[in-house]
C-alpha cells in the first residue's frame, strides 16, 4: 500500500469514527416523544394520605359536634324540667293552704239540712263559692283520693286509729277523718284514716 493510500484509508476511518460518533450522540439525546409523562413516584400516594387525614379530621368534627349538640339539648331538658318542677311546687304549697278552708266549708255544709230558712240562703251561696274552689283545683290538676275500702299505703294515708272489724279484710281503709289530696300523681296531703285489723278471739274462760 503506498503512502497515498494510507493516507485515504486514515481519512476514510476518520470520517466513519466521525459518524459513528454522531449517531450515538443523537441517540443518547433524543428528546422524550411528544405526550409521554414521565413518572412521578410518590406524588400520588402523598396526596391520598391527605386526603385520608382530612377525612379523618372531618369525621372527627362531626362526632364532637353531634355530641356538643346532644349534650346542649339533654341541658335544656333538664332545664326545662326542673323550671317546670319548681313551678309546681309553688303551686302546690299554694294549694295546700288552701285546702283547710275548703274542708272546714264541707263540713259546715253537712248541717246545712239542719239550718233554717235564711242560713240556707247563705249556705248556698257558700257552696257555689265551694265549687269555684274545686273547678280551680281540678283545672290544676289536684283531685281528692277515694280512701275507704283500699288497702291501706303509708305514702297515701296517715292511720290514726285501728279498729277491729269483721266487715273489712284487716289493713283496709274503714273510714277517713281527713280527706287526702293528690296533684297528678305526687300526694300533696295524705288522708287520715283508720284501718281495719282482726277482730280479737275472746279469751277462753277459766275453769276452777
């Protein structure tokens, strides 16, 4: 090979390393094809964690809100109840002062039979007063309790006396002194009464 074509054959090598050179330079830089996305690792999972703790929180809330509210209404009520319980026991020591007048009216008028032409006048007019007073307690609530025949309850009566019958079955009410008052189901003055026992067998006699 002559020196010419050494020379050639240099240059043509040249020429190719050249090329070669220049492909894989444009292969290594290719710029990414249009829409391809290159992965993000992690964005995703971070952003379902805050969602997650949000959702969390959000829940939580509620249940503190669901039981401030229940809290504030159960404080109503019992508010309310005892407003309302409060207002009723001033009226019914009220209406208890009143009811001794209103017995000793009743048993006035018991002789009223008895009374001549023109204290029956007034009588009468007392006992419309009468029935005033006990449409007002009726309208409260406050009605007398029926006493005689049932068995006798020491949150109901106050027992002044035992009397030994045969007609009752012992521990009945037999007959009431002092007429008891009850206000919706709380007693606001118990009946006096007296209660039924056994009739005592007679002693057996004695024999010398």
């Amino acid at each position: 090979m002559t020196k010419a074509d050494n020379k050639n054959h240099e240059k043509d090598q040249s020429e190719m390393d050249k090329v070669n050179a220049e492909c894989m330079c444009s292969h290594e830089c290719t710029p990414a094809q249009e829409g391809e996305v290159k992965p993000q690792p992690n964005v995703v999972s971070i952003e379902e964690k805050e969602i997650e703790a949000l959702r969390r929180d959000a829940a939580d809330n509620k249940d503190k809100y669901l039981r401030v509210l229940a809290e504030a209404e159960n404080q109503r009520k019992r508010l309310q109840k005892e407003r309302q319980e409060l207002i009723q026991y001033a009226l019914q020591n009220v209406i208890a002062d009143f009811l001794n007048p209103i017995d000793q009216m009743e048993n006035a008028l018991k002789f009223k039979d008895q009374m001549s032409a023109e204290v029956k006048g007034w009588a009468l007019g007392f006992e419309m007063i009468l029935n005033q007073f006990k449409d007002v307690l009726a309208t409260n609530g406050v009605a007398p309790m029926v006493s005689v025949g049932t068995s006798f309850d020491p949150h109901l009566h106050e027992a002044i006396e035992m009397v030994e019958t045969g007609e009752f079955a012992p521990g009945t009410v037999v007959e009431e002194s002092l007429k008891g008052y009850k206000m919706g189901e709380r007693v606001i003055r118990p009946a006096r009464v007296k209660v039924a026992k056994a009739v005592s067998e007679p002693a057996p006699e004695q024999t010398e």
